[in-house]
C-alpha cells in the first residue's frame, strides 16, 4: 500500500501558509498556537471520538487521549501546508484515536486536567463533545455498536470524519480492498438501523 | 488480516468527499465541521485565503511525509490488534447480505447524512 510513496512524491505547493505556521507554531510551543489547534482537533475529530466510543465519557477520553498524541511536534512536522490542516487532523487524529483506543495504559482524562506542551492547561475535556453535536439516533447507534470494532472504525473514518477509501486504509493501516469489503457489508448491515430512524423520510431498507 | 476483494459494492467514494490528499479535504468539507470560511479559504479562524494552486497544478497525492509518519514505528505506529483483525475477518467471511449497489449507495448518503452532521 505504502511502496508507491516516493513515486507519488507530493509536488504541490505550499498553499496554506497560514496553517504551516500555526502548526509549527505549536510544534515550538506557542501557546495560542496551541489553543488554536486543539479547538481545530475538538472540532473536527469530536464527533468521531463520540461514535468510536459507546459512552459519552469514554469519548471524552479517547479525545484527549489522542489529542495528547497528535499534538506532538514530531508529529505536526508531518504538516506540510499543501492542503488544509484540518485535512491533517482528520487522517492524523482517525490514527491517534486508533492508538489511544489500543492502549492499554490509557488515562482517565476525567479525574485531571489536560495539560499540553510546555504543561500548559488544554480545554476542559469536555469542549471537544460540546462541540459535536451528536444528532444521530438511538437505533443507528446501536446498529453501529453491533458491528466488529474494525467495522465500526472504518465506518467512522469514512462516514463521519468522510476519509476517501485510501485515506482510511492509510490511517487504520488496513488493505484498502479490505476498507472496501468491510464499508460495504456495514452498510449493508446498518440499513436496519437507518431505516427505523424517526425522521427517516424513506425507509431505504423496507424495499 | 488478508486483503479481501472487494467484490461488488461501493466503488472508492468520488474523490472530493475527502480527496486524495491525506493533507486534507477541500473547503466545503471544512464548513460541514462547522468552520465558517469564505471559499476557498479552509478556516477564518487560521488565517487569510490561501494562494490558488497553480492552474497546471499536478493531481492531489498523498502527502510523503504524513504517509511516512503513519507507517512504521514513528511516532504515530499503530500497535497490533490481533483480536480485532481476526474478528473482523471472520465477519467478513460470514456470508454477505444480498444488497443491491444502488441501494448501497443510498445507504451510503444517508449515513453520511446521520454520522457525519452535513
């Protein structure tokens, strides 16, 4: 998946200028620089975090948790400024949750205070859900909970974070065929779900 | 975990959804997240409106360096999960619902539409 890497060299040009020197910015430590990108991250990965998670604090957690990771200037130096940073966030931070979801020494963000570079308070832990807000329904969420761990990722990563079949196998480090497969039979398998929503103006499965 | 043809179904979603570059999708992808901008400009909150790529700009691709940083054991290596890999396979061998394509791809929309707030 990843051997055509140097053939596919990037050679686009630094467009996003601004947002380059927001992240290197924060990679040094700005501290506004930092508050400004961890806003970004609450923003674009909040409602990802709620739907990997079953339970709203678990989210919470897994947001901060991967925020801690993506917020690392070894990993903002990944950042090239050739196309939006929340572009960045969405593949990087998928990643960081993947991460914080498999660690076994995770922390309870609950019980403390964020802290970020330099020590410096992050947003309380419960900005990043605040701000997504979660309208999907009890019955899709529950049809989402039922699907292998795996699924529900790839589900996440394409429909809610809207990744392109590449960029989800690149984040999941997943066979992109396998991406694939696994997105199609989800849906075929959340159409129940979808169908028995409330406000459902066709019910695609009844046909 | 193998890679599984994936047989009929979706195709890879148009590009546009997220395009090809891992740096990021475009700016309509942008204010569906709530991040108010005038076009093209990604975000008001980063900045003034980036300069237009050049009209003969080559295809978007992936990002080397994200790319580089996501594989292998840099800082963002993901760590194994033999259980989940092997669950997922067994679900995917399990026998397939009869879906029409059509049908999937409406599903997919509506999802889309539920999960991802736009």
């Amino acid at each position: 998946m990843l051997h055509n890497a140097a053939a596919r060299r990037d050679t686009r040009p630094v467009a996003y200028g601004r947002e380059l020197r927001l992240a290197r910015e924060a990679a040094g430590g700005r501290h506004d620089a930092v508050h400004e990108l961890d806003g970004l991250c609450d923003r674009v990965l909040g409602r990802a975090a709620r739907r990997l998670a079953r339970v709203p604090a678990d989210a919470d957690d897994l947001l901060q948790e991967a925020k801690a990771h993506l917020l690392r200037p070894a990993v903002l130096d990944a950042y090239e400024g050739r196309g939006p940073l929340a572009g960045f966030v969405r593949v990087a931070g998928m990643r960081a949750m993947m991460i914080a979801e498999r660690s076994s020494d995770r922390r309870n963000w609950r019980d403390r205070v964020a802290f970020g570079l330099d020590g410096m308070p992050l947003g309380s832990p419960d900005d990043g859900l605040a701000a997504a807000e979660d309208r999907a329904d009890p019955a899709l969420v529950a049809a989402l909970d039922r699907l292998p761990a795996r699924a529900r990722q790839v589900v996440v990563a394409i429909a809610v974070l809207d990744l392109s079949y590449r960029e989800t196998a690149v984040a999941l480090g997943m066979p992109i065929g396998t991406v694939s497969s696994t997105y199609n039979r989800a849906l075929a398998s959340l159409r129940r779900g979808l169908a028995e929503h409330p406000g459902a103006p066709e019910e695609v499965a009844a046909r | 975990m193998s890679e599984i043809d994936p047989g009929q179904g979706l195709p890879d979603p148009p590009e546009g959804h997220g395009d090809l570059s891992l740096e990021g999708p475009g700016p309509e992808d942008l204010r569906e997240d709530g991040i108010e901008a005038p076009a093209p400009a990604p975000d008001a909150a980063l900045g003034p409106e980036p300069a237009a790529p050049a009209a003969d700009a080559p295809e978007p691709a992936l990002s080397q360096r994200l790319e580089e940083t996501l594989s292998g054991t840099g800082p963002l290596a993901l760590p194994a999960d033999a259980s989940a890999d092997a669950e997922l396979d067994a679900w995917l061998a399990g026998p397939a619902p009869d879906v029409d394509p059509a049908e999937l791809h409406e599903i997919d929309l509506r999802l889309r539409e539920r999960l991802g707030g736009g």
